[in-house]
C-alpha cells in the first residue's frame, strides 16, 4: 500500500518519542510506500505563538528561544547516533535558529508584525522538526528526504495564517517532486501546517493544520490510507478530560466525523477531511504509543451499530451566543441577509444559527474573540433602521451536541435529550438541528455543560 502517515507533536515530542516514531515507520516501510507528515515537536508551536505575541509588544523573547534552542539541540543529540547525520541535521538547525532569531530581533526594534512575518515564525515548528525525524531514519538505515509543505509542492494564496491549498498546482507538483523519489524508496518526511505562495513567501493553514497537510497530500498522490497518529486510541466518545467513561468510536463515515470535526472533539482542523472524502481515501487515527489499539476508521461506509444512536458528546466553548430582536423583522424580507452579509464582510464566522417561526428574533452564535467587533458592527449596521429594535448577548455559553448516523430517521431522540437535561435542571437556551440529521446541537451555560454532556453520554452512548 502507499501510506501518508502524520505524526502530531505529542508523538515527536522528545528523544523516546521520535525513536518509536522511526521505529513504526520503519516496520511499515517494508511493505508500503511511506510519505511521512510531521508536526512540530512537543509544544513548539505554542511557544512561537508566545513569540509572536510578545514581539510587537517590543518584549524580550530570549528566554523562549534558548528553551526552544535547548530543547531541539538536546533532541538531536539524543536521538542520533550517526556522526555524519548529527553534525549536518546539527548544522541546519542551527541556521534556522540564527534567521529565527534575527527575524524575532527584527520584530523587537520594529514593534512591528505581520501576518506574513507571524506565519514566517510559526513555520520554524515544522521546519525544524522535519529534517531531525529524518535524519533520525537515516540514522536507522532508511533513505529519507525532509521537505517543506512548500517545497514538497503546497502551494497556497495569500491569506497568511489559513492559507488555502492551490489544489490543481498542488497535486501537479507534490506528484512532480514526489513520486519518483517514493518509487525510488525513499521517505519524504514533509512539514505539517506549512505551505507557500508562489511568490515563495511561507503560509501557515490554521492551527492544528499537519492533519489537513496529511489528507491534502494523500488525495494528490493517490494513497491507499492516510494515518493520523495521535496520543489517544482514535475519536472518543466524549472529551476525557470531560469524562472517564468514554469510548473509542471503531467507524465512522466522512459526513459523521466531519460534524465532529467541526464540532470540536479531538481538534481536528475543520478542513482536514475534505481533501480525503473527496478521494474517497480512508483515514485512520491511531495512537502512537498503543500498538494494540485499532483506532477510529472513517471511510464512505456507514455504520450503525444496533441501538446506537449517538457515537459521539461533544462540546465547545469560548464561543458568544448574540440575539437579534425587533417586531418589525417579521415579514421582512433580507434581514437575516443583513446581519450575516455584515458579519461576513467583518469576517466574523458564524457557528450556529436559529430563528423562531415569529421571526421577531434571530440568534447565532460566533466565536467569543469577535464578540466587541460583531457588537459594534451590527449595531453601526442594524439598530438605525427602525426594524431591528435590540442587540443582545451571553457569553458564557456552551454548544453541545450529539452526533451520529443513528439519528436519522429515529423518532424520539430529540425527546429522550431535553428529557435527560431537563432532569439535570439545565436550562436550554438555543437549539439547531441540521437537515442531515446526523448532529443536534443546544447551547447552556457554560457552568452546565460538563453536567450536560454526562448526562447524554449517560443516555446515548452504548456502554
Ligand atoms: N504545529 C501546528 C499546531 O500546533 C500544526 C499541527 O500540529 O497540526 O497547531
Ligand atoms: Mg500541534
């Protein structure tokens, strides 16, 4: 088979991590073809975020780099043994620090980023990470290439920090830089999360993004399997920081994990299945750490097991829950094209929506960052025209959802739900059902929502 099998940063996250890394790619590498995605090490990424941050400010970052500095110096010389291997991957990296950190002073004296300077800093996560595994399977006697997402042949638009994949160039020429070297034996192990413009200038495509850098590689090259390797047993029943009970969902179809994914279950980027649905290609997540486990499988198959209605509690928070009211809105064509074309010219994304049948008010919900900016622009937008008569919002609020295929086309689920949260006393504040039936979402308060998903994890998950 040929394999894209992605690594998250737990995985590589230190010397013992990255051996058995190496070690899994190497079992799988004698029957398979192998295009190796990796993602920064540990908690790189976070810290650049910290850098970013502090750098405008004019605030010294020093501190941070030396860590950063530190912590991939001392990974490298832990992990490879090869002299030959060391010194260059050594050498590299140590460029890489140099121009981070000129890019970093520059930003300091500037008191000045921008997005492209920020996805320039962030891409050093990556960048780092991909030549130390590689040199790692050299060191173990594969033959192996690092490449950025860029390099490799991603290329984006301009739209710094969630760049979007040029896909007809891409699949051109990850297939041109990629599949004579893979015949040939060898193992690209690309950056995650990484792209470039073809101006040559380094995109970023959303945290989180090495999972869509694995799926988008995999439809361009045609794969059988893309692998997602986690630190956790697949896609879980409920978020076990959450609950203890939860279980490893074993299938999923594209549509069910998508409205996990967009829901928030394991951070998946929202995107990262699109590229695999589209190619029909079966993506598995697996744990890094538990060769026994068989992970989640999502596929096109369906499947429901008997009386399984929800696979499924998931949640998020961090969102703002805003509601629009005003008598006049009733009858009153383009409204509801009012208030989202403004949200959307401000690029506010909107999460949930609901309207009551009176369509005297229509509430959604958006992320809780964008708050101040949705408030001030619906007021400038709405408020003077006589028909919108009240702003309003909560943001201490919480979307939780059941999702599963089992839902369709059952009757009384929607009952059984509000039923087990009634008796929790939980008030329900907003509710949304898609047509595809396969999620129904409400929103609580924040302080209700762990009582919430225990009690639908109670109710619907099949033990
Ligand atoms: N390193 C990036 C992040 O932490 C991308 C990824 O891990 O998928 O968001
Ligand atoms: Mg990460």
């Amino acid at each position: 088979m040929k394999i894209v099998i992605k690594f998250g940063g737990t995985s590589v996250g230190n010397t013992e991590r990255i051996e058995n890394v190496a070690r899994i790619i190497k079992e799988n590498s004698t029957e398979n073809q192998l295009i190796i995605v990796t993602s920064a090490l540990g908690e790189t990424t976070d810290y650049l975020i910290e850098i970013i941050e502090k750098a405008p400010k004019g605030d010294n970052c020093d501190e941070i780099l030396v860590n950063l500095e530190k912590y991939h110096n001392e990974t490298i010389e832990n992990s490879i043994k090869n002299d030959h291997v060391k010194n260059d991957v050594k050498e590299r990296t140590q460029k890489m620090f140099d121009a981070l950190k000129k890019s970093v002073e520059g930003i300091i004296t500037l008191k000045q980023a921008t997005p492209k300077s920020n996805d320039q800093i962030l891409s050093y996560g990556e960048r780092l990470a991909a030549p130390i595994l590689a040199a790692k399977l050299e060191d173990m006697g594969l033959n192996s290439i690092a490449l950025t997402g860029g390099d490799a042949g991603i290329i984006t638009d301009d739209k710094f920090g969630e760049a979007t994949p040029l896909i007809k160039l891409t699949k051109h020429r990850l297939q041109n830089n990629l599949d004579s070297k893979i015949e040939k034996g060898i193992i690209p192990v690309i950056t995650g999360f990484i792209g470039k413009t073809q101006e040559e200038e380094i995109t970023t495509i959303g945290r989180g993004g090495s999972d869509y850098t694995a799926t988008l590689l995999g439809a361009c090259l045609n794969v059988d399997e893309i692998w997602i390797m986690t630190d956790v047993d697949g896609l879980l029943s409920a978020d076990p920081r959450i609950l203890e009970n939860t279980k490893v969902i074993t299938n999923l179809s594209y549509e069910e994990a998508t409205e996990m994914a967009v829901m928030g279950a394991k951070s998946m980027h929202p995107r990262a299945l699109e590229p695999a649905k589209e190619a029909n290609i079966p993506v598995r997540i697996k744990n890094s750490f538990n060769k026994k486990s068989d992970g989640t499988l999502i596929n096109d198959t369906v499947i429901v097991n008997e009386k399984e209605i929800a696979k499924a509690v998931t949640r998020i928070n961090g969102i703002a829950m805003i509601n629009v009211t005003g008598m006049n809105m009733a009858g009153n064509p383009g409204i509801a094209g009012q208030i989202f074309s403004i949200l959307g010219r401000n690029e506010i994304n909107i999460i949930m929506i609901s309207q009551s049948i009176s369509e005297s008010n229509i509430t959604f919900l958006i992320n809780k960052s964008k708050l101040t900016k949705a408030l001030s622009v619906l007021e400038i937008g709405l408020l003077n025209k006589e028909i919108v008569k009240e702003i309003k919002f909560e943001d201490e609020v919480s979307v939780v959802s059941i999702v599963g295929a089992g839902m369709k086309g059952t009757h009384g689920v929607a009952s059984r739900l509000f039923n087990a949260i009634s008796k929790k006393e939980i008030n329900v504040k907003m509710i949304a059902q898609g047509s595809s039936q396969l999620n129904l979402s409400f929103v609580v308060n924040e302080s209700d929502s762990v009582e919430a998903i225990k009690s639908l994890h109670d109710e619907f998950i099949k033990k």
